[in-house]
C-alpha cells in the first residue's frame, strides 16, 4: 500500500471506499510505470509517444535535469540506454546512487547550495554539446526550487525572496513568473545552453493545466512571459524589488528541442474514476483545474457532493499564511472543510507526500469532528493560526504515504 497508514484510517465503510479511490489515483502514477509505458528503446531507436529518435546519429548522450522524480526517471533511463550514456546529473530531493548519472540531493522548498552548484554543472554540460550530440532533460515538479541557480544575486537572497513568495497568497504559476526571471537557467534558458545540441524533454506535469514553460519554470520552453510581468506579480502581492533578467526569446535555438508531457494529473483523476466505478459509485470529475485559497475551495467543493457519487478533483491551492503554524494546503482545505461537513467526507493529498510536512494531506469527515470534540480542539484557533498539521496529527486523520518520488499536484475526493 502506498497510504501507510490506510488501516488505522478505515474506521468506517465510507472511509475505506475513499482511501482506495485515493490509493488507485498514487499507484497511477509511479515514475517506474510512467516511463515504461512512455519511453521505449527499440533496436537503437529512442520511442518517446511514436516520435523515433536515431540514437546511432548522436556522437554523446547527457542527462541533466531535476525534479522530485528525477531520481527514478534517471534510474529507469539508465537501467534503459546503460553504457550509450555518456555522464549525467540530476537534481532530487533525495538522493540515490546510479552508474552514469549522479543525483544530487538538492533542496525543497529551499533551494541549497548542493543544488546551486549542480545546476551550474548541467550549464557547462549543455554548453559544451554540439550539433551531434543528445541532451535528455528530466524535469518534473519541485523543479523549480531543486533547479535553482543565480546570475548576480546570492543563493541566500534567492532563499528569503522564495520564502516570502511562498508565504505572499501568490499562486504557482504566478511564483513561477517571477523564478524563470530570477535564474540563470529557467524560462528556456537551459535550452539555450544545450544549442545547438538535441534536446528531449520528459516531463511530469504539477502544473494546471500543463502549461511546459510553468513545469519546473520551463527551463526547455520558450517563455511568453517577460520583466514586466514578473514585476507586475511583485507590485500586486507587495513583494520586495529584487534584480530580476530578461528571458531568452530567440526562437531559433527551440527548432531542435523536443518536450514531452508524459505524466499529468489527469492520469490519476482517470485512475481514480475508473475504481471508483468498480466501487458501485457515479464519479463526477469535475476539474483538474481547482485553485483558490485552500480555506475556501473545501467548503465550495462540499457543496457539490450527492449520495452515490464521488466526486473527484486536482489542481493546486494556495494559503496565505498569517499565523505561525504548520500545515499545508491540504490540510488546511481539510480542516476548514470540516466547519461545514455533516455527512460528507473529503479527502485532499500532494501528490508527492509531502503537504509541506512529512503529511501527505488529511481526510475529514464525522469521525474527524467526533474526535476533535472530544479532545476539545479549537478548530478556529488552529485555522488562524494555519496550524492544520497539529490539528490533524492530535485526532490522527493525517495521510502518510511518504515521498512518493513524483508530483503532479493535488489529488481530492469528496463523498457523501
């Protein structure tokens, strides 16, 4: 079982329905399973979804990337391609021993500077490929952060304007605006190093909508975005001014860049009906797009539950924290849910694992308001202080799975 804690959870029927349409939804999406079916390695031809690549026409083959994937992306790549790999490197957030490629435990949601003197690695491997030669990237959510370099501002600047983002209410494609303009490597940029070398990109999606430029801060995709934006971002959330560069818009070095989008929410959100179905219920998957602050989404979603039904959901909310607790957005969508339930239950989970915690997300329902009352919780208290995680951990409705070694954003349930 990925849900570690899926016993102790199923008190209750309805309990263990949920917890097995969320189990189906994070079995869906094993890196492991992802990349089989995706990336394929026929004769000395490279499959990535029917597009062939002639790997006997590349005098080298690099890896470089990161993600909280890139670890058992380049696992698999490797244990794929072997010895035609010439050197690779990769940013996780933990770290795992391989033959051709190393993995650099970077940091999350801190950029650290193991990571910062990675990615400045990838940069000379990219530089130096030539018209021959093959890059593959593996990006996937986290990457961000993991990916983090600098041209003129401090790794520990970097680190407090990241945090003040986090913090700031902003959403994740409007904090990734304002990253691809703070580095040296996102927004295309990387892409820009590699030319005028091939570049394939295998990429999971934790980004709404799977918008490439905003997966990872797009740094294989040619970014839309500008300075003015970004600065736009910094003035609406009343952000600190910070140096800030211009993205590369020369779309000539992207003719021979090859992004692949080869893990998305919506593979779980499917995964997730179809047991659903087999469990006797009407699933209603309702959009992959959900966003808005966490405290309120909960109570909007509940509105929509019908008995029989189950009704599914990802995407990525956001807090503005203003207390000085510890949580993150499922959880706190969770727990101000729980104001309003009566016979529903909802359930919200990061796909990683990781809620801004070792908590991958809660579930609620009557037991979880049978328990608080008991234990004389103050459930206002602890969503103003956005203290969902110790709320949860006191009535023991957290969801533990561990790091999952992907992320394709949130994952959410609600049954009546």
């Amino acid at each position: 079982m990925i849900i570690r804690n899926f016993k102790h959870l199923a008190v209750s029927n309805q309990r263990k329905i949920a917890l097995q349409i969320i189990e189906e939804g994070l079995k869906s999406i094993k890196t492991e399973n992802v990349m089989r079916n995706s990336v394929k390695l026929k004769n000395n031809f490279l499959v990535i979804q029917n597009k062939r690549f002639n790997l006997k026409r590349f005098k080298h083959i690099y890896v470089i990337g990161g993600g909280k994937a890139s670890h058992l992306m380049a696992a698999y790549l490797e244990r794929l391609l072997g010895n035609r790999i010439d050197y690779g490197i990769v940013n996780s957030n933990v770290s795992l021993k391989l033959m051709h490629i190393d993995v650099v435990k970077a940091g999350h949601p801190v950029p650290n500077e193991d990571g910062a003197i990675s990615v400045q690695k990838m940069v000379n491997i990219a530089s130096d490929a030539g018209k021959e030669d093959l890059v593959i990237c593996l990006i996937s959510g986290g990457g961000s952060s993991l990916m983090t370099s600098g041209f003129g501002i401090s790794l520990e600047e970097k680190i407090r304007y990241n945090e003040l983002m986090l913090k700031s209410g902003a959403n994740i494609l409007e904090v990734n605006t304002i990253r691809k303009h703070l580095d040296d490597i996102k927004g295309g940029v990387l892409a820009q190093y590699c030319y005028p070398a091939t570049v394939i990109s295998l990429i999971f999606s934790d980004v709404i909508g799977d918008d490439l430029s905003f997966i990872a801060s797009g740094p294989t995709v040619f970014d839309k975005t500008t300075m003015k934006d970004a600065l736009k971002i910094i003035k609406k959330y009343r952000l600190p001014k910070i140096k800030l560069k211009e993205t590369s818009k020369n779309k000539k070095i992207f003719k021979k860049v090859h992004n692949f989008c080869i893990l998305n929410n919506d593979i779980a959100l499917n995964a997730m009906k179809r047991k659903s179905i087999s469990l006797g219920l009407k699933p209603l998957v309702i959009s992959n797009k959900i966003s808005g602050e966490a405290s309120l989404v909960g109570k909007v979603l509940l509105k929509t539950a019908k008995k029989g039904h189950a009704i599914i959901a990802g995407g990525e909310t956001t807090v503005t924290v203003h207390g000085k607790g510890k949580g993150g957005r499922n959880q706190e969508l969770c727990l101000s849910a729980l104001r309003y339930l009566k016979d529903e239950l909802i359930i919200s989970i990061g796909s990683d694992g990781k809620d801004n915690s070792n908590h991958a997300g809660a579930i609620s329902d009557r037991v979880t308001k049978e328990k608080a009352k008991k234990l004389k919780l103050d459930l206002g208290k602890y969503l103003h202080d956005n203290n969902s995680y110790n709320f949860f951990k006191k009535t023991k409705d957290f969801i533990e799975t561990g790091d999952t070694g992907t992320n394709i954003a949130d994952l959410i349930l609600v049954l009546k």
